[in-house]
C-alpha cells in the first residue's frame, strides 16, 4: 500500500510485508525527544476476520505437532495442537462440531482454546486404548483437561544421547519425540525416541562455488529403550538405534517415529517423517514379537508421485482417523496447519500403503492468518477504493486477504485468503536445493517479502518481493485496475557502472544487470525523491539501508546503483545475537551479520508522527520506530525513539507495515508475527 494515497508528483509511503526468521531490532536506543511512547498497557490486537461462517485452514503459530483424541467424550475425534512458538505458544484444543469421521472424514472445526503453555516436542501415544502424552523427559497425566500443567518426570535424561558429529556451526541436536509402544509384543510397554542430529550438517554457509552442500547430511535416527520390566514398573535398558535391512535407521532429520500394523499382516510396521516434506516406510518382515526391518521405501501417491506435504518439519501422527481399519496420518505441517493423509487401504507391488494427498483441516474463522512469520502489505488491490491485505510467508507464497465492508471500516470484514498466481499456478518463492544460505534442509522455505507500487508506470499496481535468494523481482501487472493478474517474475535491473555486486557469501552469481541483497530483507518501492517516479529503498549486499533512484532516459526507465544516504545517529542495534554500537553518525547499517546471520531485516516507511517527514520502522519486539529528524545535503537521519508499544509478538522476527482501515487519514500500525497472524494498533494521534 502506498500510504498516503499516490500522486504522481509527490513523496509517498508504501507498505510492505516482511519477514525475519531470526533476529529483530530490540531496543535501539533510548530518549523520546518529543515524541510520546506509548503507555504501557495500550496493545495491539489480532486483526480479526469479522465473518460469521467463514471457514479457513486450521492452523496455530509456528510449528503444529498434533494429537488426536475425543476429548469432550461426545464419540468423535477432536484435535489438540500443541505450538511452542511465540506468541501464539499454547496447546490448543479444536473441537470437533461435525460429528464422527467415520461419517464425515473432514469436520469444520470450532476456533481453539488454550489448556495451557506448550514445549517443544509434545508426542501423543496410544496404549491399550488409552492416550498418553510425552515430552524429552516427562509424561504428562492429566493432558486433554490441563494441557502440560501437570507433569511427570521419566528415568531417562532428555539428553541421552551425545552427537558425534564434527560441524561446530548450530545445533547439535533437535527434534527429540519420545513415545510408547509395545515394540516387541510381550505386553511391557516400551519407549521410542526419533531424535534429530545436526553435528554433521552445521547448519550454515557450506557450499562450494557450484553449489554443493559440502558438510554432512542433516540426520534422523531411532532409539528403543527396551522396558524390562511391566508397564505400570518399568525397567529400561539402555538405547539402542534401530535397524533397518542391517542398516542404521536414518531418516533426513525429524523421524516421529509411528509403529503401526500399516500392511494389515498382524504386526508392527515403521513409518517416518523427515525436516523436509515426505514419508518413509519400513516394512516389518519379521513377526510381531521380533520385529525385523525391510530397507526403507519413500511413500507415493496412486499416480506414481511423491507423497509430500506443502512445507516441511512435518510431524505425522499415525491413526485410524477415518474408523475405517487401515491406519492413516494426521500431519501438522511448519505453518501451523495440520492435513489428513487419508490411507486408501491398497498396497502397492512391494507392500508399501497408498495414500491419498494431503488435504488440510478447516476451521471457523477467528482471526487472520498467513501461513508462518506473515509479511503484510496494505493496498486497494482490486481497485474497489478500499484497502485489501497482501501477505508473504516462510512458504514463499503471497495471498490475498479481500476488504468486503469497503471504505471507512476500522475493523473490515475479511474474506478468506487467495495465494496469487502466475500463468495459473500460485506464485512461489523457493529455496530448492541451494537457495538457502543455511543449506538443503531449507528447501522449501521461501520468506517472500513485497511491497506494492506502480513500477513501471502503466497505472497499475506492481509486486516487489524478496526471498530467500536475495533476488530482488517484480511482478508485473497484466491485468486491470479491477482486475489484476500477474506476469512471471522478472529480475530487477539496475545501472551498475560494473558487474553487480553480492553478499559475500552468496555463492552463485547475479545476472547482468540484477539486484541482490542480503535474504529476507524488504524491498520498499516509492517516490522517495518526489520526481514524480518510483525509487527502491532496499538493504545492500552489506546490510546498509540504500537509495536507489529511478530515472528517466529518454523513453526508458533506469534505476541507479545504490546510495548510503540514510544516517542514524547514536544506534545501539541488537539482532538477538549481540548488540553492536556505534555512538558516531553514521550511514544505516541494519544488519552487520554473515551468512545466515544476514539480512532478515523488514522495514516500512511511513509519517506516523503527523511531521510531514517519512520515519522508519524496523522489525523488533513488535517495529522500532526510527524518527526522521534531518534531511539535508542528500542525506536523511533517523532517531530510534524504541518499540511502537511495550507489548512483544517477537518470536523469531515481526514484519511492520501501516494501514489505514477507518479512513482517517493517519497511519495505523499493522505487524505481522511468527505465528502468521497480523497485529493491529491505532496512532495514537488518532482523536
């Protein structure tokens, strides 16, 4: 959104969404000079959807690990999400209203309530008909009443096992899901772990000139605790890593392990998900009180396809969902979205289950939503005169939330989101095999981060966006005012004197003429200079916040190479990490990170004093506000009076842009957050 609406010769504000998986600007530095913080108390909102039988994609925060059980004891099964993010950490109870899936495979959910606060790495078992619900290290025994209020420590340490792995960058180890299961048939219930060993893998800035991840792979192993005791004494022995065709079980990280009799031949079969987005399937070839391994088989669709999810760190829960006699899965996908696998009861030449694709769970609409770490930017896309939502996200996609109460309306009516699309299909940002700095086991991630604004000057409103490559593109308008529809992304071309520059860690190499700049970091097109033509104001490849100016030449448009003209005075700048200061003036630098550490900065311009000079905000505990204090001889300085309010929606990053719903002229704030929700505060300003 262009904030206040554009005139062809004058200064304008865009909005944008944004993205920051890691880091935020916490706190830059002190005083108000004039400018009143808001008081304490006064906090943003979740931005609400406001339509009565609206139905959309269930869905908590950041990361979705589900458990499925009838907790109410109506006879149908309901969902509980555990989401251990922030600010949506909770452990969330879905309802199910429809009735029994026997009969109905795919019931709309009630909007979730909170039992309790949630971890990391809640698992759910079924034991003699009966749930129980594990963490590294505890059991949980009033779970579907008090959520992880109450808890029970087990005789194994959560962190049993020691990587061995040389990588020093990162983690070593994630993703420990402990779970019960009489493995061996001898009616003593014994315990599971599928951990996740990051010591050969590093986690960041590992590849060769052409590409190659040259560290280890990331890996997924499986450990049995045998229980030589009974299940109401247990007595484990000591871990071992299972096996599978005399190999070490090792999936690509993340295994929730799920023993199940998948084949329909009396015993118990192994089932694994990985970090990324598929299945593994290892067929029990032995018998049900000696279980024996076949080498694992990657599970397909009936047409021969991949059985994938649409993003990863997937999380699959193996359970007869549909009371059909075959074992399906209920997967809770990395947006907070949770699908149902259904099983199709066929098997394959080889033996190995057919699934149906996943499809995901709906619920009634509460509030909005755009997958994880929502970027928003606020702009009359369909030219009704008032103001929709566009919204990027880790998946890399950008969908469309429709206004349908028009202009005026402080609190809209939403419609349910739409992912834009290109030549028919939904316009995706992906990492692939090398596209992330931090290496293959982000392949399908992409952190799409926009702006909209008429970039070639036809009249119509443009997409400028940015990802994970740091390939900064845009979206070309080929539709109407009314009717928009988009052209395939084309690279951003800029006048550089020489070759383009890049991160110094980038490994492939730009395109003639291309922009590239550090990863998730937001591209902010607008008249900044008044000429009556759309500029950028974008980080560089070192993380400076840059001017490029746009010309006319005859009857060609050029954008010039960047300029360092924004100042901060007196930055006191933390990215989570570390805090850097330097107490001189100097040009903005908004990240002095490396590689994966890098970029991950979202921005916004607005006038949200009422001064008549743009200020910026910088994503933080909720956005830092730089106050523009000068401008003069070419440059322009900023002042950080702190956060908008004192209220933190931070988890790994925030996304700040402005809106205008009731119409009154001033700048509201709009954050998106981890959990994929937009947050919503009026300026103060407002009478």
């Amino acid at each position: 959104m262009l904030y206040p609406p554009p005139k062809p010769s004058t200064r304008t504000v865009i909005a944008t969404g944004i993205l920051l998986r890691l880091f935020g600007l916490l706190g830059l530095f002190g005083g108000l000079s004039g400018f009143t913080r808001v008081a304490r108390g006064e906090e943003l909102v979740r931005l609400p959807f406001n339509h009565p039988g609206l139905t959309v994609d269930l869905g908590v925060g950041l990361w979705a690990w589900p458990i499925v059980w009838d907790v109410d004891g109506d006879g149908d099964y309901d969902l509980i999400v555990s989401c251990p993010d922030k600010p949506s950490n909770g452990i969330w109870f879905f309802e199910n209203v429809d009735g029994d899936t026997a009969e109905n495979r795919f019931p709309v959910f009630k909007s979730p309530q909170r039992l309790s606060h949630a971890t990391h790495y809640v698992m759910p078992s079924y034991v003699d008909g009966e749930l129980r619900v594990l963490s590294p290290g505890f059991e949980y025994p009033d779970f579907t009443r008090s959520g992880l209020t109450r808890r029970v420590e087990l005789p194994i340490p959560p962190n049993f096992y020691s990587p061995s792995g040389q990588q020093p960058r990162g983690p070593k180890v994630r993703h420990n899901q402990w779970r019960y299961v009489d493995f061996d048939g001898d009616g003593a219930v014994d315990l599971v772990v599928g951990l996740e060993d990051w010591s050969y893998y590093g986690w960041d800035d590992a590849y060769d000139d052409e590409g190659n991840w040259t560290n280890g792979p990331l890996r997924g192993y499986v450990f049995l605790f045998r229980n030589l005791g009974t299940t109401a004494e247990p007595n484990y022995a000591d871990p071992v890593k299972l096996e599978a065709a005399g190999e070490i079980i090792d999936v690509y990280g993340c295994p929730s392990p799920n023993f199940a009799d998948f084949d329909g031949d009396g015993d118990l079969d192994l089932l694994c998900g990985e970090f990324l987005d598929g299945f593994t399937y290892f067929e029990n070839v032995g018998t049900r009180t000696e279980p024996r391994y076949a080498a694992g088989r990657r599970l397909q669709t009936a047409d021969g396809l991949p059985l994938t999810m649409d993003l990863q760190m997937i999380v699959p829960i193996a359970i007869d969902w549909d009371r059909d006699g075959d074992i399906d899965l209920v997967v809770g996908d990395e947006d907070g979205r949770v699908a149902l696998i259904e099983n199709t009861g066929r098997l394959t030449a080889d033996r190995t289950p057919i699934f149906l694709p996943p499809r995901y769970f709906q619920q009634q609409a509460d509030t909005l939503k755009c997958g994880a770490l929502a970027t928003p930017a606020v702009y009359d896309w369909d030219g009704d005169g008032d103001l929709d939502i566009l919204c990027g996200n880790t998946a890399g996609y950008i969908e469309y939330f429709e206004n349908l109460s028009g202009p005026g309306v402080e609190f809209p009516r939403w419609a349910a989101p739409v992912r834009l699309e290109v030549d028919g299909q939904p316009f995706r940002i992906m990492a692939g095999q090398n596209g992330s700095i931090q290496g293959p086991a982000e392949a399908k991630w992409g952190y799409s981060c926009l702006s909209v604004a008429d970039w070639d000057h036809d009249g119509l409103p443009d997409l400028i966006v940015n990802g994970i490559w740091g390939r900064v593109s845009w979206l070309k308008n080929v539709g109407t005012r009314t009717e928009p529809r988009l052209a395939a992304a084309e690279p951003i071309k800029v006048d550089w004197p020489a070759g383009p520059p890049k991160p110094a860690w980038t490994w492939w190499q730009p395109q003639a003429g291309e922009l590239v700049t550090q990863w998730r970091t937001t591209p902010l097109a607008l008249d900044w200079t008044g000429n009556g033509l759309t500029d950028l104001v974008v980080l560089d490849h070192e993380g400076y916040l840059t001017l490029l100016r746009r010309q006319r030449r005859g009857d060609e448009l050029t954008l010039l190479p960047p300029e360092r003209v924004f100042y901060g005075d007196n930055l006191s700048v933390t990215d989570g990490r570390h805090t850097i200061v330097d107490p001189t003036p100097g040009p903005l630098q908004l990240n002095r990170g490396t590689a994966g550490a890098s970029g991950r900065r979202k921005l916004w311009l607005a006038d949200w004093d009422g001064d008549g000079k743009l200020d910026l905000m910088a994503n933080s505990a909720n956005a830092n506000l730089l106050i523009q204090t000068e401008a003069a001889d070419g440059r322009w300085t900023f002042r950080d009076v702190g956060p908008i309010v004192e209220q933190s929606i931070q988890g790994h990053s925030t996304s700040p842009t402005v809106c205008d719903f009731n119409g009154d002229g001033i700048p509201d704030f709009l954050a998106g957050a981890e959990d994929g929700r937009l947050y919503y505060y009026r300026n103060p300003r407002t009478p």
